[in-house]
C-alpha cells in the first residue's frame, strides 16, 4: 500500500486513514505499518522490524533465536 502523494504529508495521511480503520473496529487493536527498504543498513532496520515483536509474542525461544 502507498499513499496517493509520495510526499511526507502523503505518507502521514495513508498512515492516519489505515489508524482510523484498524481503530474503529469491534477489537480497537492499532495497527502497526512497516516499510522495508533495500539499502547498506538493512541490518540496522531488521533490528528495528516489527516482524520480530510478533515473532517475541509468539513466546518460542528456539524460533526467535533460529532467526
């Protein structure tokens, strides 16, 4: 998904409309929205991926430390 304006006002506004979607359901869980990039500090955003809080929700050491 990208915003309609590749422009930080863009992004700010695609993101808030996703909030207010996920924010609004019966659940009310906030969403988080994650942007990969390809570039020399990839190392450095892995370490920051909301993939490996999932991956810490899941409560299985030998999974989190495999990855």
């Amino acid at each position: 998904m990208f915003p309609d304006q590749n422009n930080p006002q863009g992004w700010v506004n695609m993101y808030n409309g996703l909030q207010k979607a996920a924010l609004s359901t019966r659940l009310k869980i906030p969403m988080i929205y994650e942007l990969m990039l390809s570039m020399e500090i990839n190392n450095v955003l892995e370490l920051l991926s909301s993939s490996y809080i999932g991956l810490g929700c899941t409560r299985d050491t030998l999974l989190v430390e495999n990855c």
